[in-house]
C-alpha cells in the first residue's frame, strides 16, 4: 500500500518516524510530511497553540500539497490525532483513496460527505478526553451513512496518543495490539 502517514499536534516527533518505518519494513511506501515545519512540542498545549496559530485551512492546504503527487496511485490515509482528523478529511475527498487508518483521533464529517465502502479503521483510548462515547458514536453513524465501513478498537486505560514512547500517555501493550490490527488491515487492502 501506499500510505501517508500524517504527525499528531505534537509535530514529527521520532514516534512518527518510527511507525513509519514499522510500516515500511511491512512492505508499505510511507509518505510521512512535516505540516508543522520541524517544529515539535512537548505538550498537547504548546502543539494546539502552534497549530491554532497556522490555523486548520492552512494545514489542510500543506495536507493536500503533501499527498497531491501520490494521490493517483491510490493512497491509505493515516494519521495520529490531529493528523487522523486531517487523514479523514482527505481521504473522504478523495475518490481513489484506498482506506483510512486512525490512530487516537476522528473529525467532523460533511453532511455531503460520500465514499464507495472506504475500509476505516480507528484505535482510540478508552476513555479518551479529545474522543468521548458520544461523539464516537455519532461519528461511527455518520460514517457509516457517508458509506464508509468502519472498524473502532478501544483500548481501556490507555492515554490519548498512547502509541508514542516518548509521551506520558504511552501504553506499550496497547500500542502493540493497535499495530498488529492495523499492520491487517493494511494487508487486507
């Protein structure tokens, strides 16, 4: 598969270029752009203040910019976070999208929204502050009526990006289930 991988509000921190890597050597072409300019923070706060600044229309503008060149042959969209929310976006606009992988993160979906059976796959905490039961849900309906076909995996008492070593949230055992079920997903593409 070709994937794009988009960074969390933490920026390309080694996490990103780790999974990437984990990817690559699964046999997947990795694209993984740097929406922030290399800069990288060491708080949810800080990275949320900096992407406030650049301002959600921009990112998406570096976003589309970023995977424009591969977007012919197909690509997985994927992202941590905020970079799931912005992997969700394009990949809905994108008629030759081949799936969406998401890790630790959803966004709003057009009303108008509408994909042919696009394979998703989220893996989230349980609970996570950014991604509540409610919004989950409604968020898995209106998927489901933009004609996605979703799959959510919870992992109970891990933090929100608990996939990143480096960060207090990080959750060795649920980092690993959510690389093995999503390495399938990707093999199953």
């Amino acid at each position: 598969m070709n994937i794009m991988l988009f960074h969390s509000t933490y920026g390309p921190r080694p996490a990103v270029r780790a999974a990437a890597e984990r990817l690559r050597a699964a046999g997947h072409e990795v694209w993984t752009p740097d929406l922030f300019e290399g800069r990288v923070f060491e708080t949810v706060e800080e990275g949320m203040a900096f992407n406030d600044g650049i301002g959600k229309e921009e990112l998406l503008r570096r976003a589309v910019l970023a995977a424009a060149p591969y977007s012919e042959r197909g690509l997985v969209y994927a992202g941590f976070s905020l970079g799931a929310s912005i992997a969700q976006t394009l990949a809905l606009g994108d008629e030759k999208a081949r799936g969406l992988l998401l890790l630790h993160g959803t966004s709003d979906i057009a009303e108008s929204a509408s994909v042919d059976e696009l394979p998703v796959q989220l893996h989230v905490a349980e609970p996570d502050p950014f991604e509540t039961d409610d919004w989950l849900s409604a968020w898995y309906l209106q998927m489901g009526k933009a004609g996605a076909d979703v799959e959510i995996y919870r992992y109970a008492g891990a933090g929100h990006v608990y996939t990143d070593p480096d960060l207090p949230d990080y959750d060795e055992e649920a980092a690993e289930a959510t690389w093995r079920v999503a390495l399938g997903f990707l093999d199953s593409l």
